[in-house]
C-alpha cells in the first residue's frame, strides 16, 4: 500500500560531531608536535655530549703533548706541569692559567680555541678547565673538566688521565 518516506534533514554532521573531529586532530597534533620536539631536545643534548666528551679528551692530548714534547727537549718530565687549574687549546705548548672563558669556535678552519671573537671566530657555550693533581715525583692526574649549560641545565664531562714518569 503506502508506503511513507519520511524525508531525512540529517545531511550534514551535527555540531557536536565536528567539534568532537577537531578536538581528536588537534590532541593527535599536539602530540605529534611534542614528539617532535622531545626528538630535536634530545638530539642537541646528544650533540652537545658527543662535542664536549670531544674537547675533554683534547684537552688531555694537549697536556700528554706537553710531557712528550719535555721528554723529547731533555727537560724534567713534569716541566710545567705543575698542580693547579689551567686551559688549553689544541696548539698549546705551556699551560695558561684557567679564566673561566669559554672556547670559540672558528668556523672556517672547525677548531675550538681561545682566539679573540670574530666573525669567523665565534664564541661557544663550552667551558674547558684543566686540572692537574701530584700524586708522586713520578704520577700526576689530569683531569679535563668540559662543562656548559644547555636547555636550562647545567652539564658536565670529565675525562681523566694518569701521566707518569716512564724514563
């Protein structure tokens, strides 16, 4: 017989419904937002480690130098390796007093060192501190402290060394 149709209004999604939509994109968003930037946090870190465990072990080459190149010139062993905190950078030849100022960076050669800032010669965040300690009249410990401050927090790498008198 007759059959009614009922015609539908429903055509479109109700209000509710789209608001519901955005809200799942924008929390799937933001999250994919906060992944992303936990990955780009963690990758600096791990750069700003790998570059600082890098200068640490520089700087005990520096130091070894210096007792080779003594060794090599028939001087004492030890000849300015004597107890205290200093820096160094890669070409050094003697130890300098330690000041706190951190190493720069040239962009052009890649080399960190203590030359005066400029254009091509800027300043980093890394401090490099050097500390020898006398254990004997044959044995000193070396310790090449790097440290800098990256995302809000303060970092440290310390590499350690024991020099003696092998002659």
């Amino acid at each position: 017989m007759f059959k009614w149709r009922i015609k539908k209004l429903n055509k479109g999604f109700s209000i509710i419904e789209v608001l519901v939509a955005i809200g799942v994109i924008l929390v799937s968003f933001t999250g994919a937002l906060n992944l992303i930037n936990k990955s780009l946090a963690f990758h600096d870190l791990a750069y700003s480690r790998l570059t600082a465990s890098y200068l640490a072990q520089e700087g005990i080459e520096v130091v070894r130098n210096i007792r080779d190149n003594n060794f090599i010139a028939n001087r004492s062993w030890n000849d300015g390796l004597t107890e205290g905190d200093y820096q160094v950078q890669y070409n050094d030849l003697a130890l300098k007093n330690f000041t706190g100022e951190p190493l720069n960076f040239n962009t052009i050669t890649g080399i960190y060192n203590y030359e005066p800032v400029s254009q091509t010669n800027m300043p980093t965040r890394y401090i490099r501190k050097i500390f020898i300690e006398k254990i004997s009249d044959d044995h000193i410990r070396v310790q090449s402290i790097v440290s800098w401050k990256n995302r809000g927090g303060d970092f440290q790498i310390i590499v350690e060394d024991h020099f003696y008198n092998w002659l």
